[in-house]
C-alpha cells in the first residue's frame, strides 16, 4: 500500500471500533482518542450511567456511537459485545481491551479465590473477547483492510516487582504470551501496550506530596529513567500507531510506554 504521506499511515477515520472497560482511565482516554480520530465507537463495560456519559462527552467528535453494558466474563457475554459492534457499524476493525483487576497479597496470605478473580479479569476475560473477535475476523471482507487489536498488559508482565503481585504479575505475563500466540495462531496484528504506573484512580494516591504516596513514589522513580510517572496522555500516542496501519507489519509485541523502567 503507498500512502499519500506518513501522516495518512495513521489515519483510522470511519473505522468501527470496540473499545472494552471503556469506563475505566487508560479505556476511556483510548475512547476519546478513537473518537477524535474520527471512529465509529462501540463502548462496553459494566456501569451504565458511566458509560451514558462517556458517549455524551464523545458525542461531538465521534463518528457514530453504541453503548454495550457488559463485560467478557463468559463466551456468550463477550459475543453479544462483539455482536453488537458488528450489528451497529456493520463490521469490525479496531479491538481495544483495557479491563483488569489487582489485588495485592502475599502468597501464603491471598485466598486462592482472589488469585482467581485477578486471573478471570486480566486473562479469561481477554481471552473471551479475542475468541469471539476472531470468530469475526475469520470471516472478515479482505476489501476492510486489516483489523487490529490491542491490549492493556503491564511491565509487571516482565518484571516481578513488587512483593505480593504473584497474581496479577502472572495475568499479565500470561497476557503477553497469549498475544504472541495469537499473532502465529491469527496472521494478523495483535498487540499490548506495557505501560508502569500512570495516573488512574487506583494509584492517585501515589501522585500525593504525602506519605506514603511520596514515599512509594520516590521509590518507584529510583527506576524510572525519565525521572516521572506516567499520565494516561504518555499512552495514547502507542495505542494509535497499533490501531492504524502504521503497524501493519507489527504483530505479537509488547510495546512499553514506561518511561524506561523496563531498560533499567
């Protein structure tokens, strides 16, 4: 494909787009960037009065815009979310999955059921959605381009800090290598973003000139080589290039939007 110019490598206007945990920080700042860029938006997550306002706020920018309250928790609730994106913009080309759960504990302290949830939010539920998006893409009309998927994994993939992360640290490395597998399995662009911490209300406290907020901060910049946390602007910039077809030679990777703390 020649393109007009490199900039045109970004363009995804008209493209209809399913953004998952919509609600959430880093999954509404990813609906609000699809939006600008000119998307027709399917939104899915669990809170209806939130995601009524999402598309309020969006309603300006946006192509057209369809709402979904659900999650993918099960086969039939992550095709009725896929369905619904397919039936409102008659098709599907742009897949972004950005729900997830922590819950700190130390091995011989967590319940095996709070490893479970972590494990059915960070991994079963993105498998779920992958499987009933690719039993779309299977029959995908060669004329639509190629469709992209991203997904929201963590340098704790990679890395093993901190203490009492067992469950979400093995969520997001088995995240990362079910995004390799299905770039063999698919021939086709899936992707995740790591991203360190950035600024959500789960780790607002973190960004407090108070302890422990300073305290932890100050520890986690220790190896940061770019000196700051992250804001969910700093991902944005990542998540278009996957989605465009400025990637379309990208597949099965984990870009990390850290500021350099998996270098260290």
């Amino acid at each position: 494909m020649t393109f007009a110019s490199p900039l045109s490598m970004f363009d995804i206007a008209g493209k209809s787009a399913l953004v998952i945990g919509a609600t959430g920080s880093f999954g509404s700042a990813g609906a609000r960037a699809l939006a600008r860029m000119g998307c027709d938006l399917t939104l899915a997550d669990m809170d209806a009065g939130k995601l009524e306002t999402l598309a309020d706020d969006l309603g300006g920018n946006a192509g057209m815009i369809e709402t979904i309250c659900a999650i993918p928790d099960s086969e039939a609730s992550a095709t009725r979310i896929v369905d619904a994106a397919v039936q409102a913009h008659g098709g599907l080309d742009i897949v972004f999955i950005a729900t997830g759960l922590n819950d700190v504990g130390f091995i011989e302290d967590q319940p095996y059921e709070k490893w479970s949830a972590v494990m059915r939010a960070n991994l079963d539920g993105y498998w779920l959605a992958c499987q009933a998006a690719g039993c779309h893409f299977a029959d995908r009309p060669p004329d639509r381009g190629r469709a992209k998927v991203v997904v929201v994994s963590s340098t704790h993939g990679r890395h093993g800090l901190p203490a009492g992360y067992t469950a979400y640290c093995a969520s997001k490395s088995g995240l990362d290598g079910m995004v390799r597998a299905l770039a063999c399995e698919w021939g086709a662009n899936i992707n995740a973003i790591g991203p360190t911490v950035f600024r959500s209300p789960l780790s607002e406290w973190m960004y407090s000139d108070e302890d422990p907020g300073k305290s932890t901060r100050e520890g986690m910049l220790e190896r940061v080589p770019l000196g700051r946390l992250s804001e969910t602007d700093d991902l944005i910039g990542g998540l278009v290039y996957l989605l465009s077809p400025a990637s379309d030679f990208v597949t099965g990777q984990t870009l990390y939007i850290d500021g350099g703390y998996t270098a260290d």
